[in-house]
C-alpha cells in the first residue's frame, strides 16, 4: 500500500514538474531557443552589461564545501565552473590548487578574462546542453547563475549532460535565486513568450525536478553576493539563493 502511495506521489511529482519547468518541448523550437539564448548571453557581454550574481570574490559557499572536502590532494581534484562568466570562481577555486575549467557559452565573455597562466585552470567555449566534455570528466561541478537562467528550455539536457560529465562518486554545487527575492524581477521574450530572467526556485521547487536522479545532501537559503549591491544604497541587499549539494543517485 504505502509503495503504491508512494507510485502515485512519484508520478504526480514528475507531472508537476512537466507542467511548470517544460513550456517549450518541440525539440525544433528547443534547439532555436537555444541559439537565441547564447546569442542573447553573448550580445550581454559584448555589451559589458553585470549579472546579478557576479562577484569578484570567492563564493562564501563554494569555499565552505571546498574547505570541508576530504581530499589530500586538490591537485587530483577537477572542478567544472560552469557558466564562468568572468572567471572569478574558477580563477579563486585554482588558486587554493584545484584543477579547474571554467566554461561558457560566450566568445566575448572568455577574451576578457584575465588571469595567472600558471594557475590550474583553462577556460574553453562550451554549452552545457551541448556539451562537448567527457563522460565521467569531473569531480565538482559548481553552478553559480547557468540552471535559473535555461530552465524553461533545458530542463532535460541539463540534467541529462550533468549526469554524463560528473562522476558517479561527484558532487554538483547549485546555486538558484530564490523565490523570495522580489529584486531585481525582470522578463525575456523568447519564441513569442514571455519568461522570468532568471527563473526563481523554491526549495521545494528543486526537490522536485533533482530527487529522481539525485540525493540532496544539503539545501539552505543563502545569498549571491553581487557587485550590484555594493554600493552604499543597497549594501547587505544581496539577493537571496538557495545552495544546494547534489549527489547522483
């Protein structure tokens, strides 16, 4: 009786998030929205427009999982940051001596990154719905902005490429802006649609669309720090996420 609850409760759950996360499901739509998209990001950045969630410094909870990580040798650690933006993750993360890829879909976005070349960490143009990384390539993969921003679209290669790329013993790091950020509220049009940019998550929200392919080890309301908000009128009103530690099942 109570697998059979369970059954229904799994189905119901997995329509739920049909209904709210898929709005676009022809697969000849999905792949043009997708050229806009990275078209979209790439005009942004040529642009020299700042993402909410940008910041020059270390992600407070990226650093906190990393200095908790049981492994001897960072070295021997690879961490994918995906959707790099500038660089500043990555280029944090290399310095504390994790081998480290920072990835994006933006030409633009990776000739501006300035860094140590003697540092672990390469920058390469990838699109994580069409990812050309191998199976099984990566230890941690830490996303700080890409999820909330391709949801709608690329709900099923997100996860499905995700599981490809990270280890089965790996960890995937997500970071969404919460639905209780009214902030910074802003729409896209996309194929004739309008959608919420970035899309707003509650906790709930990403149980739903992990739990059938992950275990969620942690889940709490944090913050982006951004540097948006580092002026005087909006300082200590950095927008509020919530992080995640993800583990395939």
């Amino acid at each position: 009786m109570i697998e059979s609850v369970l059954a229904v409760k799994n189905v119901l759950m997995n329509r739920e998030v049909e209904r709210k996360y898929k709005i676009f499901k022809n697969s000849e739509e999905i792949k043009e929205i997708i050229k806009i998209s990275n078209n979209k990001w790439e005009t942004k950045h040529k642009n020299n427009l700042q993402f909410l969630w940008h910041s020059p410094f270390i992600d407070h909870d990226l650093e906190a999982f990393l200095s908790m990580y049981d492994k001897d040798k960072p070295q021997n650690t690879k961490l994918l940051d995906l959707g790099t933006c500038n660089g500043s993750q990555a280029i944090h993360v290399a310095k504390k001596g994790f081998n480290v890829v920072g990835s994006e879909v933006s030409p633009t976005a990776l000739k501006k990154i300035k860094y140590d070349t003697t540092l672990p960490v390469k920058f390469v143009l990838d699109d994580i719905l069409d990812t050309r990384f191998k199976e099984d390539e990566f230890d941690i993969i830490f996303d700080r902005g890409c999820f909330h921003s391709i949801v709608l679209w690329g709900l099923d290669k997100y996860i499905k490429n995700i599981l490809k790329i990270l280890k089965k013993d790996g960890t995937l790091l997500l970071k969404v802006l919460s639905d209780r950020q009214k902030r910074f509220m802003s729409e896209d049009t996309i194929m004739g649609k309008k959608i919420s940019m970035p899309y707003r998550f509650s906790q709930d929200m990403i149980v739903e669309i992990f739990r059938e392919d992950f275990d969620i080890t942690l889940a709490c309301l944090s913050y982006f720090h951004s540097s948006l908000c580092d002026s005087e009128e909006h300082k200590a009103e950095y927008p509020m996420c919530y992080f995640f530690i993800l583990q395939p099942k």
